[in-house]
C-alpha cells in the first residue's frame, strides 16, 4: 500500500502536542487515589486534602491549568492547585535545580527528560500500585527504559503526540517531505520548535539519517542551512499561533495538537506525517523529590490519567488549551470517533513511516546536542 503524507483537518492532536481540558469523577481514597465524586457524595466522604495547595509545574495552557480542570480536582479533593510555568524542558530542570525540591509537588516532563531529573535526584519514585490506570497504560511507553533509573520508575505516561510538518495549504499544496522547510524559496516563511532533540532527530530524517544516532556534523550542517529559512524559532504555541494567524510564517514543524486548535479556530492548516519519518514524543507527569504533599501528588496523577478525565477533556475542551493523544488506551477506545479522529489518533498510532522516538536518549548525547543546537542559533 502506497503512503501518501496525511493532511491532518481535525480539531486537535501531540508535543507536544495538545493537550487539556476537564474531567470530573473520582472519589478520594485514604491513599490519595480517585475513584467516582458521586460516591463520595452519596457517602457524606469529606474532601481528604482540604486546605492543602498542590503546586504543579506545566506548561501553561496545557491543561493543569484548564479552569474546569482545577473547579473538579477541589471539589474532589478540597485542595487548591497553583501553576507554575516552564518554557522549556531545560527550563523545568533549571527550576527544580534552583529551589523547586520541597516546595513543588507534581511535574510534566517530556520522556526524555525524565531520566537525567531521576539521575540528578530531582525526583522521587513512583509506586505503580498506587497508579490506578497503570496497567492500561500503552506498553510501549509504560515499558519504556526512560522513565526508569536503577530499576525503578520515575514517571508515569500521560499523552503522546508527533511534531511533524505543518503547512498554510493555500500556499504550499500538500508537501510530502521536510524539504520543504529547506526550499530556498521559502525563506522567512518557516517556524521551527526550540528545542535540541526535535532539531536534531527532524534534521537527520531529512538527511536520511538514523534520527537516534545520527552524523552530528552532517545534522549541524543541515541546522545551519534551514536557519536561513527560519523566521522564528518557537517555545509555545503561542509564539506559532500568531506568526502563523498573522501569516508572517507559513510553514513549519508544529505539535499535533496545536494544528488541531488552529483548525477548530477557523484557521487552516495541513498537518503530515511526512514520507522521510516524523517526531513523536510523550509527556509523563513525575513527583518531586520531598514532595510536601506526597497523597496529594498521587491523587493528582491518577485524576489526569484516568479514563474519564480523558473523555471529558477531550470531548469538552476549554478555550485555548491543547489535546493531545492519551497513553491510557481505554481512554483512546472510550472517546467518540470524531473525537479520536479530531486528535489524530488513529493516524499517529497506525503510522507506518519511520518514527523518531524521542525517548531514551542518553543524558550526555542529549548534552551534546543541546550545545550545538544552541551554536546553531547564535551563529
């Protein structure tokens, strides 16, 4: 069967991403777990965590932030929650370096960030039987060595997503490779993400290279070149959204989910999965090391991965906030069609082009680009 690269038109996504919205269920167990808020009530159960503030680190609009999100968790649990924000996956390192241990709570790192905060004793480890949608987790991510360290597991798998090759179609009809971002003719048109591992691993499926190990001079020969074309390298979606709404950019790579978020906005956009491979990525939430509200940070974590909390956000979204697609696959098989459809679901899951994982990448390879990325910006 032929591949053509897939113009996604759907109403979301991710890392990517997209994510968030609001879930409601759950009744609160001794431990810290959640089950169904109606039992709670039916039972007279008082909230277990009233008074308590659970400070979680996230990106913003990426739904611990959703306000439906947070009205549900403190009705459930009669804690409040405070966001603190990260731009980077470097930056969330930085803040738990410089005086986050003890103080936050829960984190959403990217995969393959989770083992150099595990090795830097940033976090603590996950009690699995405590996690109760761990054994519907998807097990290519539930069994993932990066979430590991010394045989324990520092993370669990929340959502996963592609950052691939997104395009204004009226002004690039349906691309089929990265090449396009490398077109002499589109410079200044291009939007490229921020960040070292998503450059170095979208590079080297241009150049046909292995994306986990490939020829890092060859892969900053490339950078160097698209640099050229670069008009903007973006953080947050919010960055994309407006260089792209304001046609400044036309192209770009971009997190599924946000593509999604442009099309329920009106916008059009073409989301492929390119013929040369894509990017797929996945965030976990972590507990911190001396976490202050160890049962807390539990009972959050299991509202987020639940199965209802995933209908209901992604089914109900709220303004400006991201889906992206659920690792928990009874999630996946309990959204209505159109709503897997809209997240790219199936068509992330089922695609067969190459896939540059970005997961388990050793923390001093992950240096190593890190550092050219970041000689290929200033040059």
């Amino acid at each position: 069967m032929s591949r053509e690269p897939t113009p996604f038109t759907a109403i979301r996504n991710p890392n990517m991403a997209s994510k968030i919205n609001r879930r409601r269920f759950a009744q609160i167990l001794g431990a810290g777990l959640l089950a169904v808020p109606t039992i709670a009530r039916s039972q007279g159960t008082s909230p277990s965590f009233k008074g308590q503030t659970l400070v979680v680190a996230s990106w913003q609009n990426y739904g611990a932030d959703d306000a439906g999100t947070l009205k549900q968790f403190e009705q459930l649990t009669g804690a409040t929650v405070k966001n603190v924000y990260f731009t980077s996956e470097d930056d969330l390192l930085v803040m738990l370096r410089q005086g986050g241990i003890g103080k936050i709570d829960v984190v959403l790192p990217n995969l393959e960030y989770v083992q150099p905060a595990a090795v830097e004793s940033l976090l603590q480890p996950i009690d699995t039987s405590r996690i109760k949608a761990w054994d519907t987790l998807e097990p290519r991510f539930r069994n993932d060595p990066s979430i590991r360290q010394d045989g324990k597991v520092y993370a669990v798998p929340w959502v996963q997503g592609a950052t691939s090759l997104a395009v204004n179609p009226d002004v690039h009809p349906t691309p089929t490779s990265w090449s396009v971002l490398w077109d002499p003719a589109n410079k200044g048109k291009v939007a490229f993400f921020d960040d070292p591992s998503t450059a170095v691993m979208t590079a080297a499926l241009y150049l046909g290279e292995d994306p986990q190990n490939p020829d890092l001079e060859k892969v900053r020969a490339a950078l160097l070149a698209l640099k050229a074309n670069v008009k903007l390298f973006w953080s947050s979606g919010d960055d994309w959204n407006k260089a792209y709404t304001t046609g400044e950019i036309t192209m770009g790579n971009l997190w599924s989910g946000l593509a999604g978020t442009l099309r329920a906005n009106g916008h059009q956009v073409n989301f492929i999965l390119p013929d040369d491979g894509t990017v797929v990525w996945g965030d976990t939430w972590a507990i911190v090391k001396n976490a202050p509200h160890l049962d807390l940070a539990y009972a959050w974590v299991n509202y987020l991965t639940s199965k209802e909390y995933f209908v209901e956000w992604i089914t109900k979204p709220g303004p400006n906030q991201e889906l992206a697609v659920p690792v928990n696959i009874a999630a996946i098989d309990a959204l209505p069609k159109s709503a897997a459809d809209s997240l790219l679901a199936g068509p992330l899951i089922e695609y067969k082009g190459k896939v540059a994982l970005q997961t388990g990448i050793p923390p001093k390879q992950l240096k190593k680009w890190t550092q050219m990325w970041e000689e290929v910006k200033a040059s």
